[in-house]
C-alpha cells in the first residue's frame, strides 16, 4: 500500500497565546487562523491527503505551547510538509495583503501560494525568505508560513485589510489547498 502524504496543519497561535489584535480589541489572530488551519486540514483530507492538525489548535485557555513544543511536535511525528497559519500584524496597523514566509526548502511552494491566497492582486506581498522564525527555522521537513492579511488594519482612509480577510479567509485557505495539491502532484 502506497504512504500516503502526510500535511501538519499547524495553527499559529492559541489557549494564552491569542497573536496580534486589532485596535478594537474584537478581532484576534486565534479567532481566524484557528478555523482557517481546520479548513485548511478538512480540505487537504478530502483530496486525500494525510492531514493533520497540531494540538495548538485544541489548547484551553490557561494553557500555551511555545515555538519550541511546536516544532518537537511537528518533528516528532514527521510529515512532508509543514503549513503554518496566520493573521498578520504592524506597530502602524495599517498595513494590508498577505504574504508566505519561507526559510530554505518551502520557496518553490510559498512563490506559488503567495498570489493564489492574495486572491486579488493587490494584496499580493509575495513570497518572503524569513531566517528568524523558529517554525520554519527549526522544522525538519519543508514548511511555510501563511499570513492571511493584518487582523490590526485600523486604516479607514484605504483598504480595510481586517473586513476583507474575516470575509474572504476561507476562499484564501481553498486556494491554498489547490495550491499545494498541484505542488505535490507536480512533484510525483
């Protein structure tokens, strides 16, 4: 029977640790990458991969588990690919698009998720080459990092980056999963 490829879902935040927020206090990264790492795992199931979700997705909320316990976690029970998923944030909270960060071998895929999960163009930030974060970093099999938008975007003269995400989040993570579906197929 052929091994069948396994994707950690790895939410990127969770229980004490709720990310960034917006101004207002009511939009969190936990709140919109929790669901988009669940749709994201269902999605990749249902085109028959081996999906799986991290426990971060899962902890209460006097409970944390760090970049470290992240990465053991993902290491340890070994995978092909490593999706991170995230809400976007800047000390000016203005800033708007998403982008996927990379370290090493996850550039060929973050070059092709970047404008699909962009959606339109001009939220395109591209594919960026980040050597400082520790998932990406420290994950032994290839990984990315998917910032969905700025959930802080409190710029009401433009693009209201945070509106636009909490609508299209889902169609960002379906364009992911075709996305990464073609890669792999690609690379039978």
């Amino acid at each position: 029977m052929k091994k069948r490829t396994r994707i950690l879902c790895l939410a990127g935040h969770g229980g004490k640790d709720p990310g960034a927020s917006h101004p207002n206090g009511k939009t969190r990264e936990v709140d919109i990458c929790h669901p988009a790492t669940a749709l994201l795992a269902m999605c990749l199931r249902l085109l028959g991969y081996d999906a799986v979700q991290s426990p971060a997705g899962m902890l209460a909320k006097n409970e944390k588990m760090g970049i470290n316990e992240r990465v053991t976690w993902a290491n340890s029970i070994g995978g092909d690919l490593l999706v991170s998923i995230h809400a976007n944030a800047c000390e000016s909270h203005s800033a708007e698009g998403s982008e996927v960060l990379y370290f090493r071998n996850g550039k060929p895929l973050a070059e092709l998720l970047a404008p699909a999960i962009a959606v339109i163009p001009q939220r395109d930030r591209g594919a960026k080459r980040r050597d400082d974060l520790g998932v990406l970093k420290r994950s032994v099999m290839p990984s990315v990092l998917i910032e969905l938008g700025f959930c802080d975007d409190n710029d009401h003269d433009s693009f209201d980056d945070t509106a636009w995400m909490l609508k299209h989040w889902p169609e960002q993570i379906g364009a992911a999963a075709v996305i990464i579906h073609n890669y792999l197929e690609a690379l039978k």
